[in-house]
C-alpha cells in the first residue's frame, strides 16, 4: 500500500517532534548587551585611535593622533602630561599611573602591555620591554611583521607574526608548531592575533580560523564550526572564559559555546577595528578608524526591557490622539528627539499587534497602564471603522480603513492615480480609482482606503483579545460586539469580499468560495484567505454569541473545502520560500482558530496545519510564531486513520524564543547590518526561492546551523520582515517600534512560558 505524501511529511514531522521536550518558564533576569560609541564629539581628539589601554584602575585610555585622552563621565578629556615631546618619542603611563618616555617613534606602537616584568611596547618590526624607564630590545630575530603580544600571568610570552606563532625562550624566540590530532600543521604562516584565556589556555587567529590550546590539545574553530568572519586585528580575554577577537570587519564573541558577530553603527564606532580590550567588569573596549566602542552585558530584567520600549512607543512612535503605532522616522539622523511618525500603509495592522500584546500583557499581569494602552489602541482600531462613515464617498457599513492622517497635512491624492496605473502594469488586479484617500464627514481626516488582508488579520486578532482579557464592563464589551458584527456582518453581505468605496471588492480583500476555489486568479491565495475567512468568522461567533457565523463557518469547511484549504496555506517550498507577511498572517489566523473554535470539523485540521506550518517556520527563531503555537500545540495530538501522532513543538523552540527576545538590542533605530560576507553562512538553493515566478536567491541563506542569523544581526521592523536576507540597510533614520518584543513577550508571560516579573 502506498502511503500518502501528506502521511509521509507527517511521519517526518513526528519524527522530530519525538524530540520535544518540557520546558521550565524563563526567569526574567538576563544580561543585556550595549553598546556606546565615542568619537571627536565626545572629545577625542581625532577619530582615528591608534591604540587603546586600560589603567590599573580599569579606566580606559584611547592614544589617537599623537595625544593621550582618558575617559570621564562618557567624555574623553586629554592627558597632557603623557603627550609625546616628538614624533621620535613615546611617551605612556607605567603600571603606577607614572609618566615614562622612551626613544621609540610614537606612530610605529600598535600594543602596549603591563607586566610584573615591566611595560612591553609592541611595533610591527619588534617587540620591546620597558624595566624602570629603560626601553630593552629582546633579540627579536626579525621574523616579518608583529601582529601582537601576550603575556600569560606565569610569565610565558607569545608573540603571533606574519611569520608564525613564536615562543619566548632563553635564548630568544622560537617558532611553535600547531599541529591537529593527525600530526598536520594547522594555517600558522600569518598569525594576525594571540592571547591567553582565564584559565591559561592559548588561543591564536589567523585568516584560516581559530585555534585554542587546551589540555587535550590544539582545537581549532573554522566557517563550518560557527566562526563568523577571519580579517583579524587582535585577541582579548574576557573575564568569564570568554574571548574577543578584533576584524577589519566588526567584533566577535566566543562565550564558551557560540561565537556572536557584532558589526554596524548598532554596535561599533566603525568595522574597522585596530584592537579590543576588556577590563575588570568584562566590558570590551575597541580602539576603531572612527572612534572608540564599548560593548557590555548589564543585568536586566525582560520586565524592564519591555518598560523600556513600552516609554519610547508613548514618547517618539505613537500618531494622532488615538495613538496608532507603526514607526517614527527622525528630522535628524540617530536623533529620536526629532521623531516626525508618520501614517504607514498598515497602520491598523501594526497597531492591532501592539494592542494585543497590551491585551496579553493586561490578561498576565493586570497592571493598569496596560488596560489604558490596550483600551487606546481599541479605540484606534474602532476609529478606522468609523472614520469611513458619513462623507462622500463612503463604503458601506463596517468597512475599515487602512490609515488616517491630518486634513491640514499635504492631499495625499497628488499623483496617486498616476503611481496606481505604474502599479498595474506589474499587478493587473491593482485598482485605479480615486480618490484612494477620501476625507472623513467632519472633514479632520483623510483615510485611506483599498484596504487588505493583513490589515483585517490584525484586527479580527486583536477584538477577541481586548474583549476577553480587558473589556470588564458590559458596556466595554458591547463596543467590541458592535465592531466586530459590523465588519463581519460586511463581509457576509457582500460575497465575502471587503467592498471598497468604488462599489468593488479591495484589491486582496476578497474570500468568497467562487474566487478562491475557482478563479485561476486567486489559487495562490486559496488556502491563506480560506484560513482567515473562517478564523473571521469564528471570532464573530465567539463574541458575539451568534450561532449564525458558526453554521457559515462548518458550511465553507465542509461545503465549499475551506478546512481542506487551510491545511495547505500558501504554496511554499521549503523554509525561507513564500512571503513573510502571509507567515505573520497565517499565524495569527491559527491562534485564533485554535484559541476560539469548537468545530472538530475545522480545529482538527487546523491544529496539524498549524504544526506543519510551524516546523518550515522553526528556523526563523520568531518567538511570536513559536509561542503562538506552543499555545495550541504543546502536548498535544492529532489522529488520522494510521493512528494518534504528537503535534508538539520539538526541542529547542523555547530556547531559541528566549534568545531572540533577550537578543534584541535597546537600540530600534534602522541601522544597517552587513552579513554576506560571513563564512558561518549557507546560501538558500533554488527550491527556497521567495518566488518561483522568478526564482534567485542572491543574497538570502542561513547559519552553519540551519537557523537564521540572530536578531543582533538584523534590523526589522516587523515579523513580516524576510529573516533569511542576509545584509539591512539602514541610517539610523527611523525609530521602530518595539511591538516586535512587546508582543511575544508578553504573549508568552500570558501563557506561562516566561516567569512573571
């Protein structure tokens, strides 16, 4: 007998969910990392540092264009006394804090160390000790270009050069042989940097990789092991176990298991980093061609991290007095003083996911400023239903519109005709009619209409949130009844289309079982537009209390094969394939469905869609997709004729939620990330392509380890973002929202997957 392809997908999905296992809920308390940047006008002299040390005390000191500054009160102030008489001079603190000069050209030093032997001061052709003023030659045998020096507390001395790894000794200096476990020299022609962890372990960087010397031998870190990037400049210890390796292309961090890459204006002053220091706290201190970083790990709680994003949202993001929340882009670069937000095209979408993290975040906590945010972006949402109402033109009743923006702001009908028929040349389905922004009965607004899918998916996500977990009052909860019966109410009237103003359909709000089951147009759409039809109605039917909605629901699934369409949401082709907005989409979709449905007839199929649709999604590391399933899923089981199968999310998906949300940066400016250039990265092949239409995937691919790159690696707006693009542009020109945390953070205190604070 054969076996059916969605059974054998099944069996290998079950395969991995054997693996699955209990989780413990995270603890709030994690380290944070961030970083500062430092430059001429923080009053360094020049931004060009040439070399950087830590004092005895820790304080950092940056040597840039021939002078001496030391860091207080985050401004850099100039040390004259140590400031070279001559270029034929150099002139430093000793390990007392002491001034010493020394007959060595200040532009030739790159290192400068402090021993109980004395102050080794590095050059590219030699390395020199300091013993009480004296500068000491250590009959260096001029072996080709000093990278750098290190120094173990026993006193062992290394030297890595362009010529090798070389080894003190008494009579000098000789080469040391790295050798792997077959007896083979391992890449030390050009050993760019070296150093010696906290437990006396050596490490070395060349462009072939990492080595470190344990007491089982030599182990060697490559691309295929995880090494981001081999242009090195230099080694640190951290005071953990941890090491830091300096590139002509960002910072790397190896914590013991994982190395982590940090590159941009998010993390560092300029890629092109001279050296890296740590100091006592285990704060690195990176002496760059544009100034001076800082990166630390300060202990916070996820809680407060949420307050954080939660304050810039009130300050910068949120837009007219109803508070809709998408993005902000700045008047001055890296400036959030001069937040300017603006309407986006799916504000009701954006603001529907900050409303319902409020909504989850209210239902977890009962913390009153939630229910205050969560009942503002309500109110926002019930706006956009409202505002379309009363003027001329109008859409019928319970139509939602996709934005608004202030009357005394530019029309935004200038032009618009003209860019829709631009837009119809590459969608013939694109509508052209105007006015595309009608103005509001009062005349205040205009309001955008044309209004899509997604935009309905975030509400309809929204309304049962707000209703069961907020809404206290019966008043409040008849608000939320009224909105959702007319929209829904809409969409039943009119074929199961959102009819625009025109007296048509909107371009993707279209449903009915003609269109989606027949139209060659609409194939592609069949399955996502069945799953969110039928999760429409399943809300409508859970608030309202109207059994109407449940009878068309169970008639589309069975009738008209919605609950067949939905096991199958969109044509995609493996990970990474597909559009990320219909994965945000169908995500919210199955929560739903999952949360509010009582159909066996639809929620069993459903919940194995869901599973399916999860495990291509899993390497995303989206702790919103992998909460929201776990909610469904976790322990739980489907059966079909070959017998009862586990649907629980398999090892791992806790985790990588808790490492994304701790990832992300406190920083939600657009900078830029640059990834492509990685050796840690596997391209996507063909199959994986975004679109088959026109099949490619240059620049898009994954880590070693089959995930995509972590979030301090990217910058996003939203989950609908492509996680598989390798390279972010980006100016620090706009402030994004932190809904992107808020979200799944408190999805999953709500759920229990996050310890409460």
């Amino acid at each position: 007998m054969s076996v059916p392809p969605v059974f054998r997908l099944l069996s290998v999905l079950v395969g991995a969910a054997a693996l699955a296992a209990d989780f413990s809920p995270a603890p709030q308390q994690f380290r944070q990392e961030i970083a500062q940047r430092f430059t001429v006008t923080n009053g360094l002299p020049t931004a060009d540092i040439q070399l950087l040390e830590l004092a005895a005390d820790g304080q950092p000191r940056a040597f840039a264009g021939g002078r001496w500054s030391e860091l207080r009160a985050d401004t850099w102030h100039p040390l004259d006394q140590l400031t070279p008489k001559s270029p034929a001079a150099f002139t430093f603190a000793d390990a007392t804090g002491q001034p010493v000069t020394v007959a060595l050209p200040w532009k030739s030093v790159k290192q400068l160390i402090h021993t109980p032997q004395g102050t080794w001061l590095v050059t590219p052709t030699e390395p020199y000790l300091v013993r009480a003023g004296q500068l000491t030659t250590q009959t260096w045998p001029g072996q080709g270009t000093v990278q750098q020096l290190a120094v173990s507390p026993a006193a062992e001395v290394f030297a890595a050069t362009s010529k090798g790894l070389f080894r003190q000794v008494k009579a000098g200096w000789e080469a040391q042989p790295v050798l792997d476990g077959l007896g083979r020299a391992w890449a030390v022609n050009d050993v760019l940097g070296v150093a010696f962890d906290t437990a006396g372990q050596l490490w070395f960087a060349t462009r072939a990789g990492v080595g470190c010397r344990t007491a089982g031998g030599w182990k060697f870190f490559e691309g295929r092991d995880g090494l981001p990037w081999n242009d090195f400049t230099g080694v640190a210890a951290g005071t953990e176990g941890e090491m830091w390796f300096s590139t002509h292309l960002g910072a790397i961090r190896w914590d013991g298991h994982t190395f982590h890459y940090r590159q941009g204006l998010r993390w560092l002053p300029h890629d092109d980093l001279r050296s890296v220091s740590v100091d006592g706290k285990g704060r690195a201190w990176f002496a760059t061609a544009g100034g001076v970083g800082l990166i630390e790990r300060q202990p916070l709680t996820l809680a407060a991290k949420a307050e954080f994003y939660e304050q810039e949202i009130e300050r910068y993001v949120k837009r007219t007095p109803f508070g809709f929340t998408a993005e902000a882009p700045l008047g001055k670069l890296a400036d959030k003083a001069t937040a300017q937000p603006t309407d986006s095209d799916n504000d009701g979408l954006w603001t529907a996911m900050y409303g319902a993290g409020e909504c989850f975040a209210y239902g977890a906590t009962h913390e009153p400023k939630a229910k205050v945010r969560a009942t503002q972006a309500f109110e926002a949402l019930r706006f956009l239903q409202k505002v379309t109402q009363g003027g001329n033109p109008a859409p019928p009743k319970g139509y939602v519109a996709r934005t608004i923006r202030p009357t005394e702001w530019p029309d935004p009908n200038v032009g618009r005709v003209e860019r829709d028929r631009e837009e119809q040349q590459g969608d013939k389905l694109w509508k052209v009619y105007e006015p595309r922004w009608p103005k509001s009965a009062d005349g205040k607004w205009y309001w955008k209409s044309d209004t899509s899918s997604d935009e309905l998916d975030g509400h309809y996500f929204f309304y049962p949130l707000y209703h069961d977990l907020v809404a206290e009052t019966a008043a409040e909860k008849e608000r939320v009844r009224e909105v959702v019966r007319d929209l829904t109410d809409h969409l039943i009237t009119h074929g199961f289309t959102l009819t625009d103003l025109d007296g048509k359909p909107t371009r993707w709000g279209i449903y009915g079982p003609e269109s989606v089951n027949q139209d060659p147009h609409w194939w592609p759409e069949r399955g996502l537009n069945s799953l969110s039809l039928l999760s429409y109605l399943t809300v409508a039917a859970h608030v309202t209390g109207d059994p109407k909605y449940t009878a068309l629901a169970h008639e589309l699934a069975v009738k008209h094969g919605y609950a067949q369409n939905l096991m199958f949401p969109k044509a995609q082709h493996g990970p990474g394939s597909g559009n990320h907005s219909d994965d945000e989409m169908a995500v919210m979709c199955f929560y739903n469905l999952l949360r509010y449905g009582k159909d066996p007839a639809i929620t069993d199929r459903a919940r194995y869609s869901f599973y399916a649709y999860w495990a291509n999604e899993a390497p995303e590391l989206n702790p919103f997709f992998n909460f929201a399933f776990a909610a469904h899923g976790l322990k739980q089981t489907i059966t079909n004729v070959w017998g009862t199968y586990s649907v629980s999310p398999w090892a791992g998906w806790h985790e990588d939620s808790m490492a994304t949300l701790r990832g992300f940066s406190l920083d939600r400016l657009n900078w830029g990330h640059q990834n492509s250039h990685r050796l840690d990265l596997v391209r996507l092949p063909l199959q994986q392509s975004k679109d088959l239409y026109e099949p490619g995937n240059q620049g898009r691919g994954h880590r070693v380890n089959g995930q995509v790159l972590p979030v301090e690696n990217r910058h996003f707006e939203h989950w609908n973002t492509d996680p598989w693009d390798l390279d972010y542009g980006g100016n620090g020109g706009v402030l994004a929202s932190g809904t992107v945390f808020l979200l799944p953070y408190y999805l999953g205190l709500y759920h229990g997957y996050i310890q409460q604070p």
